[in-house]
C-alpha cells in the first residue's frame, strides 16, 4: 500500500491539491510503487477547493493516465 496526496502552490500559500494537480512528480512516485510491488494507492485528500466529487475523479484519471488499475 502507498498512500498518496499532493500540494501545490495558491496565492503564495501551500494548498493540498489532487493527486497529480499539484507539484509531486507523480510519474515517478508510481513508477517507483510498481517496482517496489505497490497493489493499493490510497488517496488522502485532506482539503477541496472543488467539488469533493470532482476532485476524486480528477485524482483517480491522473492515476489512471500513469497505468495505475482500479
């Protein structure tokens, strides 16, 4: 298991963002999950600046883009 989040940067304050909107280098994090036999990616986000909802199918289409399964 990995756990998973993101942050970025809003009007000079440090934000969480979703996975793979943010400033992580998301690609090689997973890449790396692969290698080291990740199975399960949970995603923690702490804080919306949208839609709940929205944001969980914003994180979950980036993790699909970077070959992670449902």
């Amino acid at each position: 298991m990995i756990q998973l989040k993101d942050y970025g940067i809003y009007d000079g304050q440090p934000i969480f963002m979703e996975v793979g909107e943010g400033n992580l280098n998301f690609s090689r994090i997973i890449k790396e999950a692969k290698k080291a036999g990740v199975k399960w990616y949970i995603v923690e986000q702490d804080l919306y600046q949208q839609d709940p909802f929205d944001s969980v199918k914003i994180g979950f289409n980036h993790l699909k883009a970077m070959g992670v399964d449902d």
